[in-house]
C-alpha cells in the first residue's frame, strides 16, 4: 500500500508552500501528487496524534502563524480556517503536547501555546512563553532564539531549544490554563548556539546539535524531574575541515546505534556511532547530501531510509542505511523548490 508524505518549503524563496507525495513502499520514492501555498512559508510540520491533521507553522515576519490541514484524504490535505497568529515571529518549529500546539518563534525568541479545538482545528494563543538572555556572538546570539521545542517522551515536559542563549529549558504546561512554566534551563557552553534536539529511544540520553560550532552535544536525561545533563561533545565534521557550516537536523536511529546530522555548508549528512551506554558518540564517516544546504533530515517509518531537504538545491533526496555501519547511500531525488521539511504519514 502506497503512504504518504509532505514536503515543507519557503515559499519567499520560489517553494510551493506545502506539497504532499505518494511514497512508494519497495523503493522509498517520492513522487509528488499536489501542493497549496495557502499558507506562506510552512517551513515545518507535525502530525495530532490521531494522525488526522497535519500542523505547519507560517515562518514571517513580523508575526508568524500556525494552521491546521485535514489529512481525510491524505493526498489532498485541506486547510482548517485561516491561519492563527503565534504573536510572535517567525515560528521555525512546531510539536503538539498535551492537547495543545506549541511553536518555537525564533525571531521572537519564545513558545507560543495554541489551543487545539476536537475537529483538530487550531484556537487562539492561550499563552506566549518568553525567553530572556542572550550570547558572546552578537551577529546570531543579540537575545534569544527559540528555535525548537518538542515533547519528552514521557509526555509530560516541554523542551525549548534557544539558539541565541546557548540553552535548553524544560517546561510544564497548566492544561487548564495554557501556561507554561519553567522547570529547569540548562545553560550549554557560550557561543554554540544550540538548534535541535533528539532523546535516544532508552528514554534517559538526550542529543544536541549546536549550529555555531558543529557540535552535537551528548546529555543524560532524567524525566523524573525534569533534569538535563550535559556529558561531553563531538564535532561533526572530519579533522582538518574549515569553513562555514551550520548543522540544522539531527536524527536517532530506532535501536540506538547511530545518530545522523545535516551539515549545511559542508553539504553533508553526518553518520554517529553511540556506543551501548548512550554516552559515547563519534563521528563514522560523513556522506554527500546530494544537494546543497540540507534544512531537514529525517528517518521514514520503517527506519531503513534517510531524507534530507535541500533548501538551496531545492530538492529531497533519500537514502537507503546500512544497518551494520549506518552510512547512508543515495538512492533518489525529487525536485522541491526551497525544500525545508519532510514528515511522513
């Protein structure tokens, strides 16, 4: 049976707004069926959890909004009402938690908390969540950047990722009033400006990808109290390489073994071995992407394949992984115009 995918893009840079594809089960193609720029700029998406409805922030300025697309039929997602503004700017990632969507408003630097209605629509913004601080780079760190934020895989904390004040902050949220309140903020070593986050499936290790100094940073995790720990780093680009990069994603593999990370300027996909502690990561060898600028990375359902998003190319490219050494090897290519998300069905 053929599933189904949907392809984020910017459409200030020439994307096509949101693009659903047909994937073919055997091969891991991508073939797109039809796309809607009705929302500007839906750079980033996530799924409810009944898989119902997709969610895509609307990346501008100098507010960004959020919007709700019925997946009743998966090939012709259809939009929900009008986007609901974040009241903040430039919302650059999304995660549903605890009944709510929140968004990541990097331009801003906070977490907009949005209601979500029973037919999966989206309500108004229940509560804004600012940060405060900022970093030692004042061309990227001025204040705070928010730029993920996702749930623990418990459920039950909320974890922001800010780029501009070198930390990470774990919430929880008051589902009866919206609030999010800080539990604990982690403060990262000054000026790497940390982007993303994965835990590990064993639940108590979690990964950071810094995007000022291609690091990932290795953390334990404890989901008792909400405590994040930082253990040691690992570059994630080979000896000797200079130049400018900027890692944006970084991916876990569902047993554990390997962690991969989009080198944007090195135009490749890092490969990461962990060791059976969750504690030891190094770097295995790094693979061409295939395109230029990778926004995105990310596993398909089965695990067995990688899809990276090529802003600057404008295309998604796949990857079928070794399971033994977890390096990746290009297997197709679909063009997609300013391409900066992939999520699957």
């Amino acid at each position: 049976m053929t599933g189904h995918a949907y392809i984020g893009s910017f459409t200030s840079a020439g994307g096509r707004g949101l693009v659903a594809a047909a994937v073919d089960p055997g091969s891991g193609a991508l073939t797109a069926l039809g796309e809607t720029a009705e929302v500007p700029n839906p750079s980033f998406l996530a799924l409810s959890e009944d898989r119902r409805t997709l969610y895509t922030v609307s990346e501008t300025e100098p507010e960004g909004a959020a919007a709700a697309f019925s997946l009743a039929d998966p090939a012709a997602p259809r939009l929900l009402g009008a986007p609901v503004p974040v009241r903040g700017a430039s919302p650059t990632h999304l995660a549903v938690h605890q009944g709510h969507l929140l968004t990541a408003d990097y331009g801003s630097g906070g977490v907009s908390v949005l209601a979500i209605r029973p037919d999966g629509s989206l309500g108004e913004v229940r509560s804004v969540l600012e940060h405060e601080g900022d970093g030692p780079n004042k061309g990227r760190q001025e204040g705070p950047h928010a730029h993920a934020v996702l749930s623990d895989p418990t459920g039950r904390w909320a974890v922001s990722v800010d780029l501009g004040t070198d930390s990470v902050r774990v919430c929880e949220l008051d589902a009866a009033t919206g609030e999010l309140e800080i539990e604990r903020e982690l403060g990262l070593r000054s000026g790497i400006g940390p982007r993303h986050l994965a835990f590990h499936p064993d639940g108590g290790h979690a990964y950071v990808i810094n995007e000022l100094d291609s690091v990932l940073t290795v953390c334990r995790w404890d989901p008792e109290i909400g405590s994040l720990r930082p253990l040691g780093g690992t570059r994630v680009l080979p000896d000797g390489v200079q130049g400018e990069n900027y890692p944006s994603e970084l991916v876990v593999a569902p047993d554990g073994r390997f962690v991969w990370v989009a080198n944007r300027g090195h135009n490749s996909i890092a490969v990461l071995s962990i060791d059976e502690t969750g504690e030891q990561v190094e770097l295995v060898d790094t693979v061409d992407c295939g395109g230029d600028w990778p926004r995105h990375l990310t596993l398909d359902p089965s695990g067995r394949r990688l899809y990276a998003s090529n802003e600057r190319s404008g295309d998604v490219t796949w990857f079928e992984v070794d399971p033994g050494t977890g390096i990746p090897k290009q297997s197709g290519s679909l063009p997609a115009p300013a391409a900066s998300c992939v999520l699957f069905l």
